[in-house]
C-alpha cells in the first residue's frame, strides 16, 4: 500500500519528523516524511496494509509527549516510488 499522508496539530517544531521516522523503520515502512510550510507534516508511506494501519494508529497517539496530532488526511497513491528506507526530507 502506498498512501500520502498530511499531518496537522502540534507536529513542527516538536521533534515530531523523527520520530515518525523512527516508528516506520521500526514496523519496516519506507517512504519519506517532510515539514510544509502551512504547519503540517506531510508523509509518503509505502509498506503492507498491516504495517501501514500499525504506523497510522501510533502516529495518531505519539509517544513524543510535545507532539500533538489533529488530523491525518490520508489518500492510496499508487504514483509513489519505491524507497529503499524511510527518510527525513528538508
């Protein structure tokens, strides 16, 4: 599955980008996660359904406890590449 994801709360600033990072190279997502410049967080995640329904649950519950997540819109993109590892984009 790969989905495009925009993040919207208290994640900039917040130490929010790595630990989502961290939580996809944990569970095996690959994909990329990036500050925008409206205070979102946008993230492309590809990984199986169960990998990416596992990302999505604790992203909606960060352990990060400066981090705070409102809203995840979330779309199936199937024009997303292939990543070898999950990366922070600046």
């Amino acid at each position: 599955m790969k989905l495009h994801l925009n993040v919207s709360g208290r994640v900039q600033g917040v130490g929010f980008r790595y630990t989502t990072q961290q939580i996809a190279s944990e569970i095996g997502i690959t994909g990329t996660v990036k500050n925008e410049s409206d205070g979102t967080v946008t993230i492309e995640a590809v990984g199986t359904d169960k990998q990416i329904n596992q990302f999505l649950d604790q992203l909606k519950h960060p352990q990060n406890p400066f981090a705070k997540v409102e809203h995840i819109e979330q779309q199936e993109d199937a024009t997303i590449k292939d990543y070898e590892r999950f990366k922070v984009v600046y």
